[in-house]
C-alpha cells in the first residue's frame, strides 16, 4: 500500500498496519508522542471502529481504513471546515475509480453516496497537546469490497458498484494526492470560500425539501445551502435555520433528479 506521487512529494508519511482498534486513535496516540503529523495511518482491519456521534464503523478486512494526522493545521476555530476538505477529496478519489458518474455526490456534512447508499464517511476529531498545539485527525473509511447490511440507511461499496479498482490499495494513492490539493486549495482555512462553492456544486438535496434529526426532535425545509461556517441552512417558508449538527435524510431517488446552481 502505497500514497500517491504528489503526497510523497509534498512529504507525508504512511504507516500501515495489519489490525488496529481504531485508526484515529492510533493517530491521536502518534501526535501525543511528539509526531510532527503529515503522516497517513492505514490498517487492514479495525476492531473498535468508529463513526460520527460515537457509532461503531464496521470495519472487516477489504476495506479502506485510514487516518490522516495533522498539527496545527489551522486555527483552532476553523478546524470544523477540515471536513468538508476531506469530503472534497473523498469525492474525488472515488470518482478517480469509478469515473464522473452522476449517482456520486456529497451528504451533508460529509458522507459519500452512490444512488442514495452510503459509500464512504469521515471523522474528525481534535484536541489540545500539552505543547500547546492541535493535533487533529481526519478518519476516513471507504467500503471496497463489502458493507454494513444491517444499518437503518443503505450502503453500498465499489465491488458491488462494478469497479475493478476496488481495493484499499486502489484508493489511498488518490485520496492521498486529493486531501494534498484540497488542503492547499483551503490554506489553512483563507480559501474556505473555494471549498465551500466546490462542496456546494456536489451537495446531494440542495434546492429540495430535507428532513435533519436534531437528538429528540426532526424538522424538515429546503436545504437552502451551508454558510460562510460550513452550516447547513434550512428554509422553512420565511424562517430560515443554521445548524451546525444533525442527521440529514434526503428525498427520494426519483426527486433527487434535478439539477441545482451553485451559489
């Protein structure tokens, strides 16, 4: 396993691991230690995987399982717009292996789908070193070869899409090169802007009626566009709502057609 020819040029590091509780922590563990981050951490299998909210991330061999550490990458403030960085580069790396197709594209704030399944997620997780600087790790898990049948959404992965390029090994050099331009593309967090209109032309629901689960409550509205912050905003007649955490579902397939400008 190997990362692609412009993060090796850029001189970020990899290691690779055969089984691992959890990437992200293991990344967390590398920046305690001092690490200086830049380093992609790769294993062949998790035990203790996790998702958004603190969900388990099922995690068997034949997938994609890495974590991408970063030190003081940004201002501690503008550390939230890293996932939508990643989200970016996610989607550009699947697209590398399954070619332009219009089934691909963003949910917010940054899972990929494929016709309305879930392909591919991310985690990002940051804390405070006793340096005095920010270790942050992006955790990024793409289903290759097999996912989750028994999640309360659906879920797909590049085998049973049809790509032959459908190992971890396939995906890393292109996620890697991708998370190296989408981070300059951001400079840490001067050209959110950039990222921001590029997130928004691959946002799937944009310009239709969502429904966004808010802990005990849902609400529903037209999924307007994110803010300068990255927040979702939903309109509800002349109200319109910012927020900043939730679960979003998205219409049907057969409403999802249309297209949506940019903004």
């Amino acid at each position: 396993m190997e990362l692609g020819a412009s993060a090796k040029a850029a001189s970020y590091r990899l290691i690779v691991r055969d089984s691992v509780a959890s990437t992200n922590e293991d990344a967390m563990d590398l920046a305690r230690a001092g690490d200086p981050g830049w380093i992609w951490l790769v294993a062949r299998e998790q035990k203790q995987g996790r998702g958004r909210r603190g969900r388990s991330w099922s995690s068997p061999p034949g997938n994609l399982y890495a974590s991408l550490l970063l030190i003081d990458v940004a201002p501690p403030e503008r550390l939230p717009e890293l996932g939508f960085v990643a989200a970016l580069a996610l989607l550009k790396a699947v697209r590398a292996v399954l070619g332009d197709d219009p089934r691909l594209g963003i949910k917010w704030p940054n899972d990929i789908l494929f016709d309305g399944a879930k392909l591919s997620g991310i985690l990002l997780e940051s804390t405070r070193l006793p340096n005095d600087t920010t270790a942050c790790v992006a955790g990024l898990g793409v289903n290759c070869r097999s996912h989750p049948v028994t999640l309360p959404y659906a879920a797909t992965d590049l085998a049973s899409i049809g790509t032959l390029l459908n190992a971890p090994e396939d995906v890393l050099p292109r996620l890697s090169d991708a998370m190296e331009e989408m981070l300059q593309i951001w400079n840490r967090g001067s050209g959110f802007a950039e990222i921001r209109s590029r997130w928004l032309a691959d946002a799937l629901g944009r310009g239709q009626s969502i429904r966004v689960a808010l802990g005990n409550a849902d609400i529903s509205g037209i999924f307007e566009t994110i803010d300068p912050y990255g927040r979702l905003i939903l309109r509800d007649g002349m109200n319109a709502r910012a927020i900043e955490a939730g679960d979003v579902f998205l219409p049907s397939r057969s409403m999802t057609d249309q297209v949506v400008p940019s903004t």
